[in-house]
C-alpha cells in the first residue's frame, strides 16, 4: 500500500516551494532555521532534516516519495510495537498498525513530499512514546534521555506534539501506579522541554503564534460550537474518508450556536462517564483517552487564524498520535466479532475493510496527480480555503490560459451560490484579482459583502480593486468601512494611507 502511495505522485503545493524555488531551504542557513521562522513556521528540526534532504535528493521526486515511504513505513512498524506492548494481543496490534497505514487520512504523508516534516514529527513522537514506554517497563535512563530527546525533536518539528506527555501521562496510569511524585519523575523532563521551547518561540520572529486565539473575540458557546463542528468533521473523514483530507476552515459564525454547545457538553459527560465508571483502567478505556489525549492541540491549534478572514483551522494530520487510540479500538470491535461469526467471514471482513481503505485511498492519489488536478478538487471540497484558489489560478497564469481559467472560475457558480458563505465568494475574487480581472473580482467581493457587510477580507480586496482601477472614492469609503469599526485596523490604515499619497502626487 506504501509502495503505491510513494511513487504514484508527483510535486505539488508547498512541495515544490520548499524545494525548488528560489530562497528554498538549501539556500537558508543552518543558523537561520534555528534562529527564525520560515514561511511562518518555526519547526528547526524537521526543516533542517528536509534542508538536508534538498541538499541531497536536489529537485528528484522519486527520492522524497522514497524518504517519505521509508519513514512512513518505520512509522507503522512503531504504531505495532507500541500496541502491541500496551495490548498484549498480536492480533490487535497488527490490525491497528494495518488500519494506521492504509486509512486515507495519513495518505499524504507519503503522497506530499512537504508531509517529510509531518513525517519526521510523527517518527520523533512514535519514538518519544516507544522509549517511554520501555523506561516505564525497565527503568533504564537510556530509555528515558532518548524518550526526551525525541520529544525535544517532535516539538520542533510540529506544535501538535505539545499532546505527547498526556498521551504519556495515560499510558503511565495505565501500567504504574501513578501518584504525585510519581508523575513529577517520570514527566518533568518533558515540562521542561515544553517550557525552553516556548521561551524559543517567543523570541522567534514571525512565528504564527496561538494568542490568535484571544484575538478572535468569541464567546464561551460559539467556542464550543466550532469545536464541535471541527470535531465532528474530523470524526467523519475517520468513519467515512469518501473524499481526500484538506486543511479545512470553520467559520467561527457557526449556526446553531447553543445546540452544538449543548451537543458538545454532553458528549464530554458521556466521555467522562466511560472512562471514569464502564471502562475505567481498562485497555478500552485507555484506547479511548489516548485518542481524546491527541485532540488536544485542536482546542487551541485550531484557532491560529487570519483576523481577515476569521475561520478557524484544522489538518487531520496534526492527529496522527490520535488516530492510534481510534484504530485501537475499531481493532478491539472487530476482534470482538471473532468466535461469533464463522473464521472465514471474520477473516474476509478484515480483508475486505482493508481492501477497501486501499482503494479510497489509491482514488485520493490519483488527485494529486498534478497541481491544477489537486487545486481543482480542493476548491470543490472545501471552497473557504484560500490556497487552492490562488494555486488553481496559478496554474492557469504560469502557461497564460487565460481564457480556460475564466471559463473554470465561472464554472464554480452553482456551487458557490450553494455554498452560501462569503469566504467562498471572497476567494473567487482573488483568483480574479490575481489574473488582472478586477470587474469579476469586484463583482465578486460585492456578493461576499451582500451576505455579510463587515467582511475585512472583502472590504479591503474591493478597496484595493477600486483603487487600481481608479475609483478611489469607492475604495477610500470601503477602507473607511472598516476603520469605523476599528480605527486601529493595521492594513486598512496602511492603505488608506497609500491611496492618500497617491492622490495627492496626481493632484
């Protein structure tokens, strides 16, 4: 299955900007990635694994998708050993490792070569978790210096790894008895790594940092409302992986506000109740709190946002710690129906839930088989994404299509107007915008603001349309739009500020 997903693909996105073009991470210096962010990411190790790899491998797909498979495939083996130990069981552990290399979930781990970083963090986390688990069976500071270090590793290379020491913290209840000094002893190492690496971090320049969180003005209920959107999104591409898995934007205007709430809290009851009365120091339980362990970084990662566009984010491959307790536990349910069923249809369910997971996943890949492919399909499933939109756009530019990228961007009509949301209208235009078209994008940002007036992203692209089109009146009024409501709006001073300049020079 790893095979077909490491070289069924080629470069796309993110991909082809970290490796090939100019200023890619083989023209960084070494001090440079230790030192500041890049792109908006500050993950030294992992950025300097892929420099090196640059260094090496230059601009050959093949010998990324080769890397990648090669980690990917140690990865899977780690997730084995990992259950296996903690399960006891042979078979629940192959089963989980199976279902852990070909759900579609993790397929761009091996079919993206950007996902080397993801990768890396992923290793360093498996191996943080395996040595832990080793120095709790035999107390060996070896185990316990190496368990740290990969811990130090995964943490810079990816946030979502700040999950780990949970994680860690319920496989140690799980097979010690766990008292207050025994979890100082065991985990202050890890405390310590979590606060150097936060003290580097706000000294990093450019960092996205999470007090984006506070930012977002929300209240208590629409906080919970997302979560609970973003979770049970989540939870569906896990029961159902019909379509390829994107970075996904949640409007933080979520409706229902108070229904999804009240759903929210009474699933949380319903998970306290299970783990702390029916499963309680059981391995069902322990599955199931490794898996709520994971997503934790979702209720803070989640809301590293744009205050332009106001959505909340998630990547179901930040949860790939995660999905280990849930395999686990689809294991355990399918291990449940052996001896009551026949062998032959317990083996042949098995077989056939593999198989299946394959094929879907093989369907996806064959999505990235190119970038206008890719972006193509990633502006039909999730249309509040600005990066497909742009690269989709881009695609056409870079051969001078002009006339076929007017003709696709019309073609989205439907499902925008289905889709309702301003964001989607928002980001049409900038794919017009971006091709000189602004009427279109005019047009466009104009829709977005009928559905919602106060829509920075929009106010301030249709003010930058306006001005290059030389309607400074209707562009000064839309910037003044925004600073009504916040006179302290940083690029909407700047503009306005600009545009003044300008039109003073031509007066």
């Amino acid at each position: 299955m790893a095979y077909f997903n490491a070289f069924a693909n080629g470069f796309v996105l993110d991909d082809w900007a970290f490796i090939q073009d100019p200023g890619n991470l083989a023209d960084v210096p070494v001090w440079h990635i230790l030192s500041k962010s890049y792109h908006g990411f500050y993950r030294p190790f992992a950025f300097l694994i892929l420099r090196s790899s640059v260094a090496v491998f230059g601009a050959a797909p093949v010998l990324y998708h080769l890397l990648n498979f090669i980690l990917y495939n140690v990865a899977c083996y780690l997730v084995y050993r990992i259950v296996r130990t903690l399960a006891a069981s042979e078979q629940a552990a192959l089963i989980t490792a199976v279902l852990y290399a070909v759900h579609p979930l993790h397929h761009p781990l091996i079919s993206n070569c950007f996902t080397l970083c993801l990768n890396v963090y992923l290793l360093s986390g498996l191996g943080s978790l395996w040595f832990f688990i080793r120095y709790l069976d035999k107390a060996g500071k070896r185990d316990a210096v190496l368990s740290a270090a990969l811990f130090a590793a995964a943490l810079l290379s990816h946030l979502s790894a700040i999950a780990l020491p949970l994680i860690m913290l319920v496989i140690a209840r799980y097979r010690i008895k766990v008292t207050i000094p025994t979890i100082i002893r065991h985990l202050w190492p890890y405390a310590l790594v979590v606060a150097l690496v936060a003290g580097v971090r706000l000294t990093v320049p450019g960092t996205r940092s999470i007090m984006s969180l506070l930012e977002a003005d929300l209240s208590l209920p629409q906080y919970l409302a997302v979560l609970w959107d973003l979770l049970c999104w989540y939870h569906a591409q896990l029961l159902l992986p019909a379509r390829t898995i994107f970075l996904w934007d949640q409007p933080l205007d979520t409706p229902h506000v108070w229904l999804k709430s009240f759903n929210l809290v009474m699933t949380l009851t319903g998970l306290i109740y299970l783990l702390t009365v029916r499963w309680r120091n059981t391995e069902k339980g322990l599955w199931l709190t490794i898996h709520c362990a994971g997503l934790v970084p979702l209720t803070v990662a989640a809301f590293i946002y744009s205050p332009r566009t106001t959505t909340a984010i998630i990547e179901p491959l930040w949860f790939v710690l995660s999905s280990i307790g849930f395999y686990a536990l689809a294991a355990r349910g399918l291990l449940s129906l052996k001896g009551r069923i026949p062998a032959r249809s317990f083996s042949g369910l098995v077989v056939g839930l593999t198989l299946a997971l394959i094929f879907l996943t093989l369907g996806h890949n064959a999505k990235w088989h190119d970038e206008r492919t890719y972006t193509r399909y990633w502006v039909a499933v999730n249309p509040l994404n600005s990066v497909p939109w742009k690269r989709w756009a881009i695609t056409y530019l870079r051969t001078g299509e002009i006339a076929a990228l007017m003709e696709d961007l019309g073609g989205t009509e439907d499902q925008l107007r289905r889709r309702g949301h301003p964001l989607a209208w928002t980001n049409r235009g900038h794919a017009y915008h971006l091709a000189d078209r602004c009427p279109e994008a005019i047009s466009d940002y104009t829709r977005a603001l009928s559905i919602r007036p106060d829509h920075i992203d929009a106010l301030l692209s249709r003010a930058n349309c306006y001005a290059v089109t030389g309607n400074y009146t209707e562009a000064r009024s839309d910037l003044s739009h925004i600073l009504r409501k916040n006179p302290a709006h940083p690029e909407a001073l700047e503009d306005l500020a600009r545009l003044n300049a300008h039109t003073q020079s031509s007066d």
